[in-house]
C-alpha cells in the first residue's frame, strides 16, 4: 500500500473514506474536535445511539456525513483514553483497514489523533506495520486468487502542524520496510517443503543479493561444510535427498572495519524428527522449522530497504531431517567444526546440531554480537506460550537491548536462566556432551548446549517456537522476530525514535 502524509482540514478532505477515532464510544476526542460544526454533531448525535459499544477495536462506517467532501466516514473505538498508546490506535487501524479492503474502498485518511503527539514515530511505524499485516496474503499455491477487486491502496496519515510531518514520514519509511522483511518472512515459511528446499533458500538468498550492491549472497556445498569439519551439520542432512546449504548473506552498510552483528538462523525446511520420528498429527506444521532462517532473510531484506549504516551477517545452515538408512540413529557420536563431540540421544534435537557449526563458522567474521533465531524446542511453547519470546544468552548488555527491543516495537521477548547447573544435564558417558539433557527445563537445555559454540563472542538465543507461526484455522507464519532484530539495528544506528 503506498503511505502518504499531510495537513489539512478534514472538510476539504477528498477520500473514500475518513478514519476518526473515538474514546469509550462516545468521547469523541480529539479527531472529532477538529470537524466544523456542521459534521461534528451529526456524529456526535450519532455515537449517543450507543451503535459503538466502548470497547477497543469496534467500528462503525457512515455515509453521506453532512459537511465533509468525504464519501464514508468510519468510527474506531479506541477504548479507555486513559490508557491508549501506539498499539491500541495501530491494532484498531489494522481491524479498520481489513474491513475497508474487503468494501472496495481504495483509498482512506486517518486524522492522527492529537494524543499521539508524544508517540508519532511509534504511531507510524505501528500503523504501517499493522496495515500491511492486515492486507498479506498467500495464495502462491493456489489455482484461483481470491483477492479484492478493487483493493485499498493509499493511506493518508493528516496532521495538524508542519513539524509533526518528517517523524511520520520516516516511521512510516520504516514500518513498511519492517512489514516488507516480514512478508519476505511469512513467504518463505508458508512454502511447503517439497518447493522451499534447502536449494531453494540458497537461491533467494542471492535474488536477494541482486537488489543491493551492499549485499552478497554465497552459499557453501555440503563438500565445502565437509572440508570445514562441520560434522554436526552435515549429520543432519544425511537423511535427506537434498543437499544442505549453508546460506551466508554479507550486508556491508556500515565502515569497512565495524564488526558485524551476526543473525544466525535455523533453517530446517522440513523436520519429521528423523529416526526419532514425530507424531503423524500436526507434522505438516514442520515446515515452519526454518522460520528462524526466514526472520534472518528477511531482517536483511529491511536493512536493505533502509539503508543502514551498519555491518550484518546472516548466517542460515539449511537442512532437512528425515528418516532414512543413512540418518541420525539415537547413540551416534558426531564432531562439530569446533571439535567437540556430540552424543545424540534424541534425532528430532537436530536444529541445535546445524545451529552449533553455523556459530563456530561466526567466528571468522569477528562479530561484534551474534543472535541465533530457532524454533527449538516445544518446552519454550510450554513456558511462555504463544505470545512471547524465549531469551537466552551470555551478556546481560546485549540481552536487555533485545528486551528493550522487543518492548518497543511490540514484539516481546523474556529472558531465562542460563547457568552450570543446567549444563550439567548435557553430560555424556560416551561424547563431550549430549545433545539433549532430559525433560526438565527443555529451552534452557538446548541454549546451553549452544552456549558451548559461543564463548569467543557475546551472545543471545531467540527460541520462537511458540511465537513464529499460529496453528489452528489462523495458520500461518507470523514474520517474528522480524520487528524485534530490526528495531535492534534501527536503535543500533540511532534510527528508531
């Protein structure tokens, strides 16, 4: 959708339809306020019918307002003034813009409310995010396209002052590119596994690549990985007929010698456990196991799109885990790149196997901070749900900058403890370690496990198992933590405010 900004007085306003917000349903605040008096009272007249009930996310659409140039005026609820912010006004925007998408309503304005004074960039960036989250659709895989006819395309945001003009423009800059990496994100995670193959990320790694002259794209063979000693990657893949890839996308937007931040994303584009196979039901959600991998390409694809000043990696080790002659059997001991061995007790653990190479070959590039993003582990689903992100790490500096992060861009993370003692779960009779270390405290396990590749660099963990994709009738890939890694590079290069 194209995003615009402007003054002006909503009655000379010509759109087909004007967007006012409304307080408990029936303050009319500040939107309303700004109306002559003519279209003022009708609507207020209209709101002591009580058709908007006081709860946050209702709407009501009006025609032929008497006073306005506009051809339908719609009513948000934006619940308690007391308590609106940022997110209450970009979620009822997204309910709104789904509603007038689906009415053939092709372009609209919003009179920003004045109580989001003290929050615009905030209110731009969210509405620009949520918007285009309300309009993705993926119908790649189907034979008839059921969209619009006539589709929303415009969305005028309408100030009251000059000055308010350059945040809302450069919020709205960066939420579209956010909501760009996340639809690049939900693209590749909806694909099934039988198109998005290891092969297939390796090659929108470097359409992606073509876009920018500050982005390169390579990605190594499994002889390649195989010379480089990556045992536990390469484990990995022996069950499958299609080859690994490990996918490395070299974004050079800052000084030719500021250390990188690394993003190192799981890339499992298709996981039935192995010989450790899981259960038949639900199992096609599997092709979600690369969503890490997917939030790493498409973080890239928003520094690109913005332009930051700033030196990224992406690093996706990319596999599938099937079960066949060759895979993984429980007791097998493998050698990772950095040498330790690996006592796996458990195949459908194998993410933390092709994570642990990919964070040793992160040291080359002398990071100045490595995430890794993955779908780990189903206790992080358990623990915090569907809502929130497991955090884990080695640096207290870097941890809170995510969680601020996070916070921010609503996008939320929580972190977890990390200590010896539950390292001592991972010990083996026969290997260094194991890659399981029993049914408590599954998360905290795995990033331990991960922990032992990452003691040359500061370090943090995302597990999104529970926060990446929906299941149920709303299934699909949600784009996180696309918004969190991005607002973390924005406020990197003071960007995000």
């Amino acid at each position: 959708m194209h995003y615009l900004t402007k003054i002006a007085s909503p009655e000379i306003l010509t759109t087909q339809c004007l967007i006012l917000g409304v307080f408990d349903g029936k303050q009319h605040g500040s939107s309303i306020d700004r109306l002559p008096a003519t279209p003022k009272k009708h609507i207020q007249a209209t709101l002591k019918k009580g058709d908007l009930g006081g709860k946050a996310a209702q709407s009501l659409l009006l025609y032929g307002v008497p006073g306005l140039k506009a051809e339908r005026v719609l009513l948000m609820d934006l619940g308690e003034q007391k308590s609106f912010d940022a997110k209450k006004l970009a979620s009822a925007m997204g309910d709104a813009i789904a509603l007038l998408n689906k009415n053939a309503v092709r372009d609209c304005a919003l009179m920003v409310p004045e109580e989001s004074a003290d929050m615009l960039y905030a209110t731009g960036r969210d509405i620009a995010i949520s918007s285009e989250e309300q309009l993705y659709l993926f119908d790649q895989c189907k034979s008839k396209k059921n969209r619009p006819k006539k589709p929303l395309g415009k969305l005028t945001l309408v100030v009251k002052e000059r000055k308010q003009l350059n945040t809302l423009k450069k919020a709205l800059k960066h939420g579209t590119a956010i909501a760009a990496g996340m639809n690049l994100a939900k693209d590749l995670a909806n694909l099934p596994g039988n198109i998005c193959t290891p092969s297939y990320l390796a090659d929108t790694a470097k359409r992606l690549g073509r876009k920018s002259t500050k982005l390169k794209a390579t990605a190594l063979t499994e002889k390649q990985m195989q010379r480089l000693g990556m045992g536990a990657l390469l484990s990995v893949s022996r069950g499958s007929r299609e080859p690994a890839k490990l996918i490395v996308l070299e974004y050079s937007g800052g000084k030719e010698n500021s250390r990188p931040v690394v993003l190192v994303g799981k890339g499992l584009t298709f996981d039935a456990g192995g010989i450790s196979i899981k259960p038949s039901a639900g199992m096609d959600e599997m092709k979600y196991d690369m969503c890490g991998g997917a939030s790493v390409f498409g973080t890239l694809q928003a520094c690109v799109d913005l332009d930051l000043p700033i030196n990224v990696i992406g690093i996706v080790p990319s596999s599938e885990n099937l079960p066949d002659g060759e895979a993984n059997k429980p007791g097998d001991i493998v050698t990772s790149m950095a040498g330790l061995t690996i006592e796996i007790l458990n195949t459908d653990a194998e993410g933390r196997l092709i994570l642990c190479d990919a964070l040793t070959y992160a040291e080359r590039f002398r990071p100045a901070a490595v995430i890794d993003i993955a779908t780990l582990t189903g206790a992080c689903v358990v623990a915090l749900g569907h809502h929130t992100t497991g955090l884990l790490g080695n640096d207290d500096k870097l941890a809170d900058e995510l969680l601020k992060a996070g916070d921010d861009i609503h996008d939320p993370a929580w972190r977890l403890p990390m200590n010896d003692d539950y390292r001592k779960q991972l010990d083996s009779n026969f290997a260094d370690m194991a890659n399981i270390g029993g049914k408590g405290a599954g998360t905290i396990t795995a990033a331990c496990f991960l922990g032992e590749f990452t003691k040359k660099y500061k370090w943090a963990h995302l597990d999104i198992a529970g926060t990446a994709w929906k299941g149920g009738h709303e299934k699909g890939a949600t784009g996180r933590p696309v918004p969190l890694l991005t607002q973390l590079l924005l406020k990197r290069c003071k960007l995000a405010e």
